[in-house]
C-alpha cells in the first residue's frame, strides 16, 4: 500500500491520471494517502481557479479594447492616431493568444501517446510551410502524454527554430529514466543572459515588433508550462551549429 501512495504521488507529479488511487493498509499509511487526495483536490482547484481567473481578465480586457479600436477609427488622419491602432492590434493579438492558451489548458486528459508519430505530425506541418526539417528517432518512443497540449509545445520550439534558423534537425531517444526531444538549429541563438528571460509571458527579444517574424512572445512560456505539467523541464543552451538547442526532458 506506501508503494502504491508514492507511484500515485508519482504519477500525479507527472500529470497522470491518479483518479482511482484509494487509501488502504495500516492506519498511517492511509492517513498519508487521504492528506496526499486533499492535497491533490486543492492543487487541482487552484490550477482551476488560475486558469479561469487569467482567461476572465483576458476575455474582460478584449471588451474595453475593441471600443478603443473604434473610437480611434473615427480619428483617422489625425497624428500618432497609427501608432496608437497598431498597439490596440497588438493587445488584442495578445489577448487572443492568451485565451487560446488558457481554454486548452487543464481540460485534456493524458492518454498513452506514441511520441514518434506526434514528432512525425508536428516536423510535417512545419515542413509543409517551407523549412526542410531532420527527423531523428532513436527508439520507439511511448508514454502517457496530453497530446494537444504537447503537440503545441513541440511546435511552438520546432516554429521558432525554423523561423530563426535555416537548418532544423530534431531527435528523439531515452536517456536513463526520461526521454529527451532536442530541437536545433543555426540560427542567431539566444545569449546565456537571455535564456531565462525568454520563458517569461510577451517577452521577445526582438527589437522590431515585426509582424512577419510571427508571435507575440507566448511560445516558450507555453512550451514551458505544458512540459513541467507533465513533470518535465524544458533548457536551452546552444546547438552545434551555434544556433539555439531547445531540450525537453520527460520522466517516464
Ligand atoms: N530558435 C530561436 N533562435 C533565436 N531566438 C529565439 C528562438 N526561439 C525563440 N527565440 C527568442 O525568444 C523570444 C520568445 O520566443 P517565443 O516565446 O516563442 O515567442 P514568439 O515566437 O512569439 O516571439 C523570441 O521573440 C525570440 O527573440
Ligand atoms: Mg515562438
């Protein structure tokens, strides 16, 4: 029964369905398991309660911004009004980038996942759009995952790896009690002092707000929250070809 406990607690660090986990054996080690339930609940109800709170603000925000937009409508011709519209715009892209995020989140229930075919789905849309893109997988690679929500954080590393560089190569394997996905490519990189900024929500490092470069710096903090949701970590450093090698690592 305390084996049971601990690969429940286990599991649940790593995002896993522990629902039909139930307390037994010596009364110590049932009390652990019901402190262990309870803390399950309030953990469950505060990622409930954060999720639902950003994407209230969010929603709320788009109402005020969308008079704006059309009360400056009404002031064209008149100075900085451009500059003005082109930051409602920009709000309102992150806005919706935020509520996208935050709808999908929590509702997706892990499920036994094949990793290399999801690879496969993702490298494929990416390449469909233009880059040539490496495959790389080392093994059969199988474990319970939330497969949109990962599928977006894949392709939030694999987009921006092709965005900024012109080769990509992506591999998968095990290594030891995890698996690990690295996505490369040679492009500019991210400086060290920089690699933890990046994970922050909006933050981007370019300087122009150009709209052809894509996002509006959500990718990392997505990729980033989806993979510790699943008991992972997500580290950056520099790949090979001295662009940016993102490096995801599951426990499994
Ligand atoms: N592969 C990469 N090479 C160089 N810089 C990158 C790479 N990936 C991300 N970045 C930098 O990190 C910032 C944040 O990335 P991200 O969170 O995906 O936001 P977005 O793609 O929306 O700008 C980007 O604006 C860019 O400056
Ligand atoms: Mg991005």
């Amino acid at each position: 029964p305390s084996r049971r406990l601990a690969r429940a607690a286990d599991n649940f660090g790593k995002g896993r369905d522990v629902s039909n986990f139930k307390p037994e054996g010596a009364t110590e080690v049932r009390q652990a398991a019901q402190a262990f339930m309870a803390m399950r609940e309030r953990i469950q109800r505060q990622i409930t309660q954060r999720t639902d709170m950003l994407s209230g603000v969010s929603h709320d925000l788009r109402t005020p911004l969308t008079r704006m937009k059309l009360q400056l409508a009404m002031f064209k011709n008149v100075d900085g009004v451009d500059d003005l519209s082109a930051d409602v715009s920009e709000m309102e892209h992150m806005l919706e980038g935020y509520l996208a995020f935050a709808r999908g989140e929590g509702t997706e229930k892990p499920a036994p996942t094949d990793l290399g075919m999801l690879l496969e789905d993702v490298v494929g849309q990416v390449r469909r759009r233009g880059r040539p893109i490496d495959l790389h997988l080392e093994d059969r690679l199988s474990l319970p995952l939330r497969p949109n929500a990962f599928k977006r954080c894949v392709t939030n590393l694999v987009e921006n790896a092709a965005r900024y560089g012109q080769h990509v190569s992506v591999r998968a394997g095990h290594r030891g009690d995890a698996i690990e996905i690295t996505v490369d490519d040679d492009g500019p990189g991210i400086p060290e002092d920089k690699r933890a900024e990046v994970f922050r929500p909006f933050f981007r490092l370019d300087d122009s707000r150009n709209p052809e470069t894509g996002g509006v710096g959500l990718g990392l903090t997505i990729a980033r929250d989806v993979v510790r949701s699943h008991g992972g970590e997500i580290l950056l450093s520099e790949s090979p070809t001295g662009g940016l090698r993102g490096r995801i690592r599951l426990p499994l």
